[in-house]
C-alpha cells in the first residue's frame, strides 16, 4: 500500500492509475491523514463454484421450508 499526498497526486495521477490498476492500493493523505483510497475496480460479475453435487447428495427435505420457519417461531413464541 502506498501513501501520497495531494499536490503528488496531481502531478503523477496517470503512473498512480497505472499502480493501481496493477492491483496496488493507494491512500491518498491530506494535512497528514488518509482522506482516500484508490483501489482496483471489482470484476462485473462473480463466479460461483458448481454445487450440484452437493444439492444432489442431499437428503430430501421432509418439509417446506415455509412451515419449519412457523414451527420454529411457534415454538419460541410459547
């Protein structure tokens, strides 16, 4: 992680884009305390790992799920 203060900032924003697009973050510092962070942009999408074969080993539920849900506040309410 890098610190720079904000007239540095203005003078090399290209190369800290460059830095940061690179995966490094950047803090940037006014009168001596963090007042930003420059960080990569997240990917547009998230990959999921397969599940199937978890959800087909699985043992059928015995029940919806709705009516474990009102079983289940039944049981606290009383």
């Amino acid at each position: 992680m890098q610190t720079i203060n904000v007239s540095k900032t203005r003078k090399k924003l290209a190369k800290l884009l460059d830095a940061v697009a690179s995966g490094e973050e950047i803090i940037i510092m006014r009168h001596g305390k963090p007042a930003a962070r420059i960080t990569p942009v997240l990917p547009e999408s998230v990959a999921f790992p397969d599940r199937s074969k978890l959800r087909a080993s699985l043992p059928p539920a015995s029940e919806s799920g709705a009516m474990a849900i009102c079983a289940l506040r039944n049981d606290e309410r009383y």
